[in-house]
C-alpha cells in the first residue's frame, strides 16, 4: 500500500520570498493513487491584505481570514496529515514555495523536494505544446468542471486527483478485485470518484472448465491447500 497527499494553496500573489502569504490550504489522502477521503483544510490568516486582484481570482476576502488560525496554529496537524509519502501539486514548485517559506518562519524544515510530484510537469512531458493547466486537462479528461466558479483549494484538489489518475495509468487502475470462495467483487472508480460495486460471478460451465483445467496442471497450487 503506497500513501502520498495530494496539495493545494491560494495565496495573497505569486511572491512568497516577498511577503505574499498562505490563506488557503488543502491535502487530500491518496492511497495507491486514488483518494480515500481522508482531508485536511483551513482558511489561514495570513496576517497581511489580500489584494483586490487576487480576491478576483479565488474569492477569499480578508473578511473570509478574520478570525482564522495563523499558519504556525495549524502547521502540526498539516505535517502530520503530510506524512513521510510523496506531495502532489499543480505546478508543484509554486506549492511547495509557500509551504516552505511558512514553514520557515515557523522555524521549521522545508518539504524535502525529493517527495515532490509535479503534474504540470507530468501533463507538458504527455501532452507537449498544449494547454496544460487544471482546467485544460479536467476538460481534455472529460471531468466535470461546473462547480469550479473560482480557484478553492479543496475543489482544485479533488479536481487534480482525477487528474493524477488519468496522468499515470487512467481510469482502469481503479478496478480492484477482492476474491471470496464463489465469487470476486470489482469496485469501478469512475471520473467523479464515485465507487460502484459490481459482482462478477462465474457460471458453472466456466467454474468446470476451470477445474479441468487446474486439473492438467502438474503440482498446481490450486490443489496444495
């Protein structure tokens, strides 16, 4: 079983060596490259304004901070929801910035960049010359985009997890087979992140084929049990 966390930040501007801050962040769990459920989000103070240009961009007014956790208030539970897996973002360098600079002024270690996984990188690399942003690819990977008024951490990071699926493998790595004594149950993941269960169940001339089978092979392990 292989956990990695999938990440995403809005911020006061582009410049976090220049003052800009954190006010948004989210990181959903991911375990074998499909997401569980499990979150972390927070609205974060950023003890600074928030321009009118960036406020048109992702809706977050200071309004919207008053009152919320600092980043060094909630920066525990975000490294521990963090973990020691890989870290996943769109434009990852830009993420990992932010996190790195609030992380500094906590005095606390940056994000090794030996766990950072960039699927802008991993999108430029499959599809060279193309537009290649969240939006481009939730529409190239046919994932529904109607909810997505404005830039929301936690949206934009359910967004690229499909995203990531259809980046490394597609949608057929969400199949997972679970076998009792008759009959094996196939989970779909379909583009939503919605799971629908399906039996399969073989009949009884395919279950006797089967033996017949089994049966010519020498020492097969079907029979050792």
């Amino acid at each position: 079983m292989t956990r990695a966390v999938l990440f995403d930040t809005e911020t006061t501007g582009l410049e976090p060596l220049k003052g800009d801050r954190i006010v948004e962040i989210a990181a959903l769990e991911l375990i074998n490259d499909l997401p569980t459920g499990r979150h972390f989000h927070t609205l974060i103070d950023p003890e600074r304004d928030i321009p009118d240009e960036v406020i048109r961009i992702h809706g977050i007014t200071s309004s919207d901070v008053a009152g919320k956790p600092k980043f060094a208030e909630i920066v525990g539970d975000l490294i521990a929801f963090m973990g020691e897996g890989s870290l996943i973002a769109h434009n990852a360098p830009f993420d990992f910035g932010f996190v790195n600079a609030e992380l500094a002024r906590a005095g606390l270690p940056s994000l090794d960049k030996g766990r950072m996984v960039d699927t802008l990188a991993l999108a430029k690399g499959r599809f060279p010359g193309m537009p290649n942003s969240l939006d481009a690819l939730c529409r190239r990977f046919d994932i529904d985009l109607s909810a997505r008024t404005n830039h929301n951490a936690l949206l934009d990071c359910k967004l690229l997890a499909e995203v990531y699926v259809e980046l490394t493998g597609g949608r057929q790595r969400g199949l997972s087979l679970a076998a009792d004594n008759t009959r094996s149950a196939v989970t779909v993941y379909s583009h939503t992140g919605t799971r629908t269960p399906r039996l399969v169940e073989p009949t009884e001339a395919e279950r006797t084929a089967h033996a017949a089978m089994v049966a010519k092979l020498k020492d097969a392990v079907w029979l050792s049990a």
